[in-house]
C-alpha cells in the first residue's frame, strides 16, 4: 500500500516536499557558445566557462531569509527553510557540475620545445638546453648575417615567421634572446630575429567562406562572424528568434534578427521591446474626439452626433425625428443640437414649453388710453373702456346700467357687466370654465341662469349650482383662433310680491389657437 502524505511524521513530510522541489529544478540547459550572453533569470553568464552559470543568491542578496529561516541555494534560484530542516540536493547522484579547466594558451616555441620561467624556449627534459644554445657559440660580436643563416639560427623553418637581419655589433646569442622575446611578446617589430607573417592579408589561410580569419603572433585563427555559431566546420547562422528576444514578433536575419510589433506599437528604445504608440497626437484619423487605448485608439463624438459606420467620421443626430414630444410647439434640427421654437405671442418656458406672453402686463401691446388691453392666449385685444351702447349709461369700469326711467329699458336687463376670459384649443369636455355669482340676494327671491345669446352652435351650458351660483360648462371641443361673446343672464323671480328682474353678464371668450 502506496503511504500517504498525511500519515507521514512531520519531519518525513518536510523531507519529501524538499526532495520534490530541489529534484524538480535542474542547471539550465547549455547552449553551444554564440555571440549572444544574455542568460534567464537566476543565472549569470560565465566568460570562462562560456556557459549560463547559476546565481548563488543567498550570497548575492543581503538577508534573502529573514527570522530564524536559513537560505538554501539550488538552480535558478532559493529556497528559506528553517535551521532544523536538512537538505539533500542530489537525488540522481549526479554529483556537482564538473569544474570548467583554465583557459589554455597558446604554446609560442617551435614543435618539441616548452616556455620556461624566463621566456625561453626549452626541450622536452626539464632544464634542457634552450632554442638559443643550438647556435654555434660565438665568442664576440658578429657583423650581420644572411636571412637564411639567422633563420637557421633561431628558430626552425616550419614556424610562420620571415626572418629580419641582424643590426651590426648584435651577436648570434643576442638575436635568439630577441627572436625568443619577440615571439612571446610580440609588441614592436624586433630590431634583430624575425616578424609576424599576416597569414589572413596573405591568403595563406585555410578559413572557410563562412568564417573570419584572425592573425595572431606566429599563427591564425578561423572564428564565426557575430550571429554565427560553428557546427562542424562550417558557420551556421544563429536563429535568434528562438531566444526571444523580442517582445511581440522576431524577424531572423542573416547573423542578426529585427524586432517587430503589432500596429498601434513602436519599438522602444532598446529595439527589443515594444511600446504603445498615442495615435491621437500622430494625426489619427477621428473627425471629432479621439481616446488612445493600448495599442489602438478610439474614436467619439461630441454630444449630439453619433459616430458613422467608417468608425472615424461623426454625423449629426436628427433628435426631432424621434419624438414629437420634445417640443411643446416645433422642433428644429441643429449640428449637433435640437432647439424648440414657440409660435408668435408665446416665449419658450425651461427647454421645450410654450407660455403665453401677457402683452398687457409686459407693457408690449399699442391701445390707446381710452382703451383696455385684453390678453388672451397667443395675443391681446384693446377694447374700449366705456362699451356701453344706448339707452345703457356707464356707471363703473366695466359695468352698464339700463335706468328705471327710461322707457326704453322696460324690456332690456337692468344691467351688463363685461367680462373676458381666454381657453385653449382641443380642450378636454365637458370642462367647467366661468362660474356666476349673484351679487345681491333679495329675501324670498328665486334666481335662474340661462344663455340669453351667443350659443348658437351649443358649444357651452349652463348647470346651475344653488339660488345664487351657477357654473358655465364648455359641452364640445372647439378649436381656435376663434372668439365667442356669451350673455349669461340671471333672471331673479318674487312670486310673491308679482316681481321679475334680469341683468346680463356679457363674457367675451377668446379660444386660442394651440392646445397651449
């Protein structure tokens, strides 16, 4: 039976789980060396070892554990464990990375001879005799020598090295300690011995095409241009793509790579990494408002205008052909904008309603001063102030009296009162519109209402509401301009005393011409 995670002891249970997480990482895989040393996180390029080399943070990072935690490096990374916890990091026995061996120089004596302590070239046996002793010995000065008797002398005819002549009063001996100096340290030409032959200006290399050549002192080197790796004895070119060194799209070239980005991003400054680009402030094409988003950019309009299918442009908004309700009166259509227009004798109330302009209040009407401005809805009218017409005498403003004494007011109501009111068109019916009131009560007197005159059409009634009041009732919806003159007559009876009076209220109603 398999055991189970949480039948473990607790410090088995901790063994386990490190076990899985040191087992689980292992060194970054190597790649054959290029030109390129940019490692993942958690390594570090290595010169000598010319591989990604892991980070040993818990040296590299001050207090990488805190409190009573201890720091255990492992590859690409750390791990904080408690001081009591012990670790094994080698669960395949592999054993630690082998050591990468020093670099090696380049031997700069002939074939069969080693550099010693004093940069003299020596054979094979420790201590044996130097290049320099295989010179006749010399027992003073000698005048210059042939090419051939000092190449014969200082160094074997197989190193790639053209012989120099030696200045008058130098000795063999003193040309093989120059030609030996020389040939380990190669800084100036030598006055005496032999200089480097330039193998690659000569063409007396054997580099591929692919490769470049390198001269250095008594030989050359065949080396991979940058962005070339060598695979064989050819040079391949590195597909840098493969790295990713780009942040959106990678384009490989020939020894080299170019980033790329998707539209609505430029490359940054490090040509690696991609940025937005604000297409507003580069001329984007929005006819109206332009909004930069992340890698693109949005186009709007103002209020009023609804953006067009193209996605750039802006049309207006027709907003009257939606509703006929946004205006009391009449819409009319602007760029961008509705505006409501009242007809004449109306003023536009908030945004959209139309109210009556009182032309007599205002002050805006042309009556004389024997005259009385009327209002009414959409205009006024100047009436006279005495309206009074024989055998009638004017006894108040508005008020008409027939005297008693006069014949001819035998048949006539003792009076006429004058009054005006203004309703609007397509009024809801039946609606009560102007009330009678009887000014004078005579005790035991009855009073009646009636429509003498002016209701020809039976567009209004009269209910009757008690002896002394009575309500005039519009009966059917009338529509304006238009202008009635009603006479409500109060007849008052005395049964008793044999007694019948009238008098006249002459109401002059002015129907506007808008339901407003």
């Amino acid at each position: 039976m398999l055991p189970c995670a949480s039948c473990l002891p607790g410090s088995l249970l901790l063994w386990a789980l490190l076990l899985l997480l040191l087992g689980s990482a292992s060194p970054q895989d190597s790649e054959e060396p290029d030109s390129y040393t940019e490692c993942t996180d958690g390594y570090e390029w290595d010169p000598d070892s010319q591989h990604c080399r892991d980070v040993n943070e818990c040296l590299t990072i001050p207090e990488a554990c805190k409190g009573e935690m201890k720091c255990i490096n492992h590859y690409g990374g750390y791990l904080c464990l408690p001081r009591s916890a012990a670790v094994i990091n080698d669960l395949h026995g592999e054993g630690p990375p082998p050591p990468v061996p020093p670099a090696q120089h380049p031997n700069p004596c002939p074939p069969g001879y080693e550099p010693d302590d004093q940069d003299s070239c020596v054979g094979p046996a420790a201590g044996g005799p130097s290049l320099c002793a295989t010179a006749p010995a010399s027992s003073g000065p000698l005048p210059s020598v042939a090419a051939e008797t000092l190449q014969e002398v200082c160094l074997p005819v197989s190193v790639p090295w053209e012989p120099q002549a030696l200045e008058e009063g130098q000795s063999r001996n003193q040309c093989c300690w120059g030609c030996l100096d020389r040939t380990l340290f190669p800084v100036q030409p030598p006055t005496c011995g032999f200089r480097d032959v330039d193998e690659c200006a000569q063409a007396l290399h054997d580099c591929r095409p692919s490769q470049d050549c390198h001269n250095l002192p008594g030989s050359y080197q065949c080396t991979c241009p940058d962005g070339y790796r060598k695979i064989g004895p050819e040079c391949v070119d590195i597909d840098e793509c493969r790295y990713r060194y780009c942040q959106h799209r990678c384009v490989n070239l020939p020894g080299s790579f170019r980033c790329q980005c998707e539209p609505g991003f430029q490359l940054g400054p490090n040509n690696r990494s991609c940025v937005d680009v604000n297409e507003c402030d580069m001329g984007a094409p929005c006819e109206q408002r332009c909004f930069n988003s992340y890698g693109t950019f949005l186009c709007r309009c103002h209020q009023g205008y609804e953006l067009h299918r193209d996605g750039f442009s802006c049309s207006d908004i027709d907003e009257c052909s939606y509703s006929s309700y946004l205006c009391q009166y009449r819409c009319i259509n602007e760029p961008g904008r509705f505006s409501c227009h009242c007809p004449q004798g109306y003023q536009l109330l908030a945004t959209r309603l139309c109210q009556d302009i009182d032309e007599c209040e205002s002050g805006a009407h042309q009556c004389s001063e024997a005259q009385t401005c009327v209002n009414f809805h959409g205009g006024y009218r100047c009436v006279d102030t005495n309206r009074c017409v024989e055998p009638y005498i004017q006894v108040s403003e508005n008020r008409c009296l027939c005297p008693a004494s006069n014949p001819l007011c035998r048949e006539q109501p003792s009076s006429i009162v004058h009054r005006y009111m203004t309703i609007t068109s397509e009024r809801s019916v039946p609606a009560d519109v102007f009330q009678i009131q009887a000014t004078s009560v005579y005790p035991g007197a009855y009073n009646a209402f009636q429509i003498r005159a002016g209701n020809s059409q039976g567009d209004f009634y009269i209910r009757q509401i008690n002896n002394v009041s009575a309500m005039l009732v519009l009966a059917r919806p009338v529509t304006g301009p238009r202008e009635y003159v009603l006479d409500l007559e109060m007849v008052t009876m005395n049964s008793l005393m044999s007694y019948r009076a009238s008098s006249v209220l002459r109401l002059t109603v002015f129907v506007g011409a808008y339901t407003f």
